[in-house]
C-alpha cells in the first residue's frame, strides 16, 4: 500500500528521495547527482512510500517573493511504479497543503511528455516554451483561489 507522508530534510526518507531524484531525473540527462537541491533547505518534501521504500518524490519550493506563491519541482516516480497514480496521488497531496498554507498558486516547469498529467490535474500551460537542462518545457500554474 501507498502512503504520502510530508518529510524534512532530517527525516531518514530523505536520503532515499535524494537518490530517486538522482535516478530518475538527473543521471538519465548527464546532470550531476544532487544537482538540484539549491532550495530543499527551504522546501517542503513529499514522499510516497511503500513497503518502507521510497517510489515517489515531489517538492514544493516557496516563493523567495512576498508573494503567497510556490513552485513545484524534482517530481520523480520509480520506474517500477510509473503508470500507477502515485504521481497523481503526490500532487493532490502537495496542492492540498498548499491551500491549507493559503497559497494562491503554484507553478511548475513541465517538461513536454507531462503536460498532459499536469492538465488533468487542473494546471494551465501559460507563456512561451523554454529549453531547461536540454529538455524543451512548459510554464504551468494552477491557481488555488
């Protein structure tokens, strides 16, 4: 069985989030492992866990603006356990916290083949495409208010 828990940095899990993102988004590309936890000081870490195991990782990475705004990045699914609704599972988690934190949006970079996840989850593709880290992206944003 699956569970979504929220960790910190602290927490054991953490170490296994770590590597999942390495495995899964980094390596895959040529980046540096732990490449991309410049804000994970300052983030909140949502895991999906089975079995004690880490599958699945999102972050949410506060706005450095006043602004009640936050980012969704480094979201990561084991191979093994593509296709089977944790992504879906771990965003619901994150936007829940996020109106609970009174966040009015929260935006992400889509890389191409997930946009269609993240429309089916209420978020809007705005602005021009980019390229990050090789990869064309999207702009996307929901808003919670």
């Amino acid at each position: 069985m699956i569970k979504i828990q929220r960790i910190t940095q602290q927490d054991p899990l953490y170490q296994q989030e770590r590597e999942l993102r390495n495995v899964v988004l980094l390596r895959p590309i040529g980046l540096p492992d732990n490449g991309w936890e410049m804000n994970d000081h300052k983030a909140w870490h949502f895991v999906a866990v089975e079995n004690n195991t880490v599958v699945g990782c999102v972050v949410l990475v506060p706005s450095d603006t006043n602004k009640p705004t936050a980012q969704l990045v480094q979201m990561a699914i084991a191979t093994t356990h593509q296709g089977k609704g944790i992504g879906k599972l771990l965003v619901v988690e994150l936007l829940a916290f996020a109106k609970q934190k009174e966040l009015l949006e929260i935006t992400c970079h889509s890389r191409e083949n997930a946009i269609v996840f993240y429309k089916k989850l209420g978020f809007e593709v705005y602005g021009t495409n980019f390229e990050e880290v090789g990869i064309p992206h999207s702009h996307m944003r929901i808003r919670l208010k």
